[in-house]
C-alpha cells in the first residue's frame, strides 16, 4: 500500500521489488584520495572525461 500524505489517497501498486531512495547527499569523503568525484561529491562519469577506459581504476569495495 502506498499513501500520498498530500492528497490523502491510498492505493495498492503490484510490485516485484521497490527501491525508495531518501535524501542524495554523497557519502563519498572517504574515498576523495581514491576515486575521481565533480565538485559535488559525486563519481564523474564517462562524459566528463575522453572515455572510462583511457583512466587506470583501482578496485572499490565497501564492508
């Protein structure tokens, strides 16, 4: 079920999955050493360079 607090309905979706994403604030500070990151935190991607593949990456991975 899902409720809009704003017009005050409620309604069933038929869902295989749902991802509800709160709040895009990066939490990108322990990797700005390690990973290439635009002004704003996030990773900059293929556009802002000449192609992904050109850059050496190291391996990410988290706990």
């Amino acid at each position: 079920m899902v409720r809009n607090t704003l017009a005050e309905e409620t309604r069933r979706l038929d869902l295989a999955g749902l991802l509800i994403a709160i709040g895009h604030a990066p939490r990108s500070e322990l990797f700005t050493e390690q990973l290439d990151l635009n002004g704003e935190g996030y990773l900059k991607d293929a556009s802002s360079h000449q192609r992904a593949s050109d850059r050496p990456m190291r391996p990410v991975s988290a706990p």
